[in-house]
C-alpha cells in the first residue's frame, strides 16, 4: 500500500464504529508507529480544516472517530 491507501484505509477504519488498534494497524499495513501517529494527525488536520464534526479520540491504543 501507498501512503495514500493507509490514510484512506486509515480513515475508513476510524470511521466504522470499531476501535482501530494502534498496533495491529501497523502491523497490518506494515507501517512503523510514528507513521501511524503521522498519518492520525493528517486526519485530525483534515477534519478540522474542512470542519467535519468528528475527533479522534483514544482510550488504551485504540482509536475512533467520535462527533465533537
């Protein structure tokens, strides 16, 4: 996968109402976690730029996208 397949698959993820493991994520996508924490900031910029009503939120290394 291109870098732009994970943040799209990435988002997909955050997006389904199931909580995304941080490493099994990397695992999967074969990406170090520092790309993982990247790419979540990608996301997290892009729905504040364009105002979507969603954050991310964490809780014990799983992440999802929550309305604000």
């Amino acid at each position: 996968m291109n870098k732009a397949e994970i943040l799209l698959y990435l988002f997909y993820q955050l997006i389904s109402d199931k909580p995304v493991s941080r490493l099994a994520f990397c695992c999967d996508t074969h990406i170090s976690e520092r790309s993982f924490y990247r790419y979540l900031s990608d996301i997290k910029n892009f729905l504040v730029e364009f105002g979507i009503g969603l954050e991310i939120a964490e809780e014990g290394g799983n992440y999802t996208a929550k309305e604000r």
